[in-house]
C-alpha cells in the first residue's frame, strides 16, 4: 500500500471504497485528484483562520498546481515549507487531515508525475474549484459562517465544490478511450448533477455536525423537504450516467466506481427521509451494498438494482 493509498483511507470512507476499484491509469489520477480537492476543502472549512487567511491558502494552492513542468520542483520545494506551517496552524481535529496538511508534497509530487492530459485536467479544474471556494469564503461573516441566499445559491455552492468535480471525472473517464467517445456528450450533460446530487447528500446528511462548528449550508427559508426532492432528482440524472457508462462497454471498474458512489447516496438519502437529520447507513449496509453491486457487475446486470 502506497502513502497516498493510506491518505485516502485516513480522509475518505466512501472514496476510499470506490477509488481502488477503478483501472489504472485512472485509479492514481483520482486518487491524486480526491486529496487534491480534499487538500483545497480543508482550507474553505477551517472557518476559525478568518477569511484572509483562508484565501490566501486556497489562492497559495493554486500557485503551487499551476505553471511549467520544468517549474515544479521549485514549487515543490516551497509546497515543503508550506506544508510545515499548515500542518502546525490550520485548525483541524480530524486526525486524516492533519497528516494531509503534512503530506500536501507527496500529494503534490504524485500529481506532477501524472501523464500530462490527465494533470492537466487535474489542474484545471481543481483550480476552478479553489478559487470557487475564495469567492465564497469572501462571503462569509465575521463569526467566519457562509449564509447561502436561496436553493439558487445553493447549487452555485455545490457546482464549486462537487459539480465540477463531476465535469472532471468524466474528463478522465472518457480520456484515450475510444469507446466513449460516442456518448461523452451525453456523459458530461449529467455530470453536474452527479457531483450535486453526492454534495447535497452530504450536507444533509452532515447538517448537525456542520451546525456544532458554526456552519450551515441549507439556506433559511428553504424548506429541507425541497433540498430532499433536488438531491433524489439529481441522483436520478445520475443513474441514467451510470447506466449510459455501462451500456457503452465503459471499463468495469469505471462502472462499478460510479456505481457504490450512487448506491450509496441512493442509501443515505433514504435513511435521511426516514429518519431525519444525522441519519447514516451502518458500515454492515455498505458492504452489503457493495457486495450486491458485484455480484450484479460480474454477471452484466444493470447495476442500479443489483439485489
């Protein structure tokens, strides 16, 4: 097991699931990617910094990710001396994040050694997302809180940091494969309610851990009963995704990646309806879950109902 492998366990439970089974080159390009995106989301909720600060890390990170490879040792040296000051002052408790703070040049030499299509999607789009992130951490308040508007608001929020999360997957997923091309287009016209759909999951599923350290992404006025209907439907779109990457003749195991992110999401939202706020499956579902996919994609059966 490589350190990256150790990180994505440390600071993911569900990636760290769904990551390994994809095929390589793809499988170390998410990787890489999910600590990358993970890296910039740590600076955006370490709402105790303050705003300045929080900017400057994210727009640093951003500097450290763009310019010539020739450059990237020399960005790799100053991404050490970075390292150590945020591992010693961004607050976190999370004891994975931590080391990911420690560990941001590893994280970032392991992206200069992608081959150059996929580093250079990496980069694109984790810098729109950091700086996404900047834009709305300019928003918040003096206590460091973001007040979302309206459900509009929200989905701009979700787009920064998981929509163009989607747009980049399918970037990868349909690179130097021929195979896809014909449906590529059908692909990146879901993949934002891909990403959306995982992201408003999270945050209801997250929304009273989120409200103990002083945030809150659901916005006032909105009823939770419209987040809920938004969420299943973009876990709709992204059914039709799955299914489409599978009919296609898309690589297993890009299949079956897509496939436990969305069964899984299928699953928390359903325990969210039933139960409410803070409800999650139990780890014996998810293997469960995980188990039926399986058993589904080795038989070529549509995945989305493997029981």
């Amino acid at each position: 097991m490589t350190d990256l492998d150790e990180l994505l366990e440390k600071t993911s439970r569900t990636f760290a699931l769904s990551i390994p089974r994809l095929p390589e080159p793809t499988r170390t390009e998410v990787g890489v990617a999910y600590l990358l995106f993970r890296i910039a989301d740590t600076f955006e909720d370490s709402a105790t910094w303050g705003r300045r600060r929080r900017i400057r890390a994210l727009n640093l990170f951003c500097e450290l990710l763009e310019g010539d490879q020739e450059q990237a040792g020399r960005r790799l040296g100053r991404a050490r001396g970075w390292a150590r000051r945020w591992y010693a002052e961004v607050p976190i408790d999370h004891a994975g994040y931590q080391q990911l703070m420690a560990d941001v040049p590893a994280v970032l030499d392991a992206f200069f050694q992608l081959r150059e299509p996929a580093r250079r999607l990496i980069c694109e789009h984790t810098v729109r997302t950091a700086r996404g992130m900047a834009g709305f951490v300019e928003r918040t308040g003096e206590d460091g809180e973001l007040r979302l508007a309206d459900l509009e608001d929200l989905r701009e929020y979700c787009y920064v940091v998981a929509g163009i999360v989607g747009e980049m997957l399918t970037e990868l997923f349909v690179l130097e494969r021929a195979a896809l091309a014909p449906v590529a287009g059908e692909l990146r016209a879901r993949s934002r309610a891909f990403g959306e759909g995982l992201q408003l999951v999270n945050i209801l599923k997250d929304s009273p851990f989120d409200a103990d350290e002083g945030r809150s992404y659901l916005p006032p006025g909105v009823e939770r009963g419209e987040v809920l209907a938004l969420a299943r439907r973009d876990l709709d779109a992204a059914a039709v995704y799955v299914e489409t990457l599978r009919e296609a003749g898309a690589p297993r195991g890009i299949v079956g990646f897509n496939a436990l992110n969305l069964l899984l999401a299928f699953a928390a939202l359903d325990r969210l309806e039933a139960h409410g706020p803070g409800a999650k499956i139990s780890r014996q579902q998810v293997a469960e879950i995980a188990a039926a996919l399986d058993h589904a994609l080795e038989r070529g059966l549509p995945v989305l109902s493997p029981a």
